[in-house]
C-alpha cells in the first residue's frame, strides 16, 4: 500500500517533484507486490507513455492482472483497447464476465 501511495506522490508530485519515470517503478514494485491498482496504474503509464514507452500491447498485459481479480477500471480499459486485447490475451473476454 505505502508503495503505490509513493508511486502516486511521484506521479502527482505531492509534497516532491513530479517524476513519471519513478512513478512507474514504485507503481511496478508495489504491483508485483500484489497491489491491485497499481496493476491498472502501470497499465494506464504504458497506454498514455507516461514514464515508459507507448504500448497498448504492455497496457493489456497489466491491465489483465487487475482485472482478472475484479477491477473494474481495468476491465473497461481492457474493453476499450479490446482489438489489441484480443491478440495479446486469448481469452481474455471472460475476466469481463467474472
């Protein structure tokens, strides 16, 4: 939890400087750390390049973590880029039923 809360000062850059590139990596460490937003979080820094190169294809990819234990943000952004979704996660349509 403290992770993402860090990730998300460096992201707004509350009470610090603004840093997109260190937003990424407390959002990663405290994603693989089972944080669920923040698996919708570095999802959102691919889609939008903020910190990290564009690429939907990684987007889903962490989008689908969150969303495969219920997050409902995520299943809309999975829904949204649901032509690159389809090619990158076979199957992936049943976490927006689940």
């Amino acid at each position: 939890e403290s992770m993402a809360e860090y990730a998300m000062c460096c992201e707004l850059g509350c009470g610090r400087e603004q840093d997109d590139e260190e937003a990424i990596e407390w959002y990663i460490k405290a994603a693989r750390a089972g944080h669920t937003e923040a698996n919708f979080s570095v999802g959102e820094a691919f889609e939008e390049a903020r910190g990290v190169p564009q690429s939907d294809e990684e987007a889903c990819l962490w989008y689908y973590k969150a969303a495969v234990v219920g997050d409902e943000d995520s299943k809309r952004a999975l829904g949204r880029l649901s032509d690159i979704a389809r090619i990158v996660l076979p199957g992936w349509r049943t976490v927006l039923n689940a």
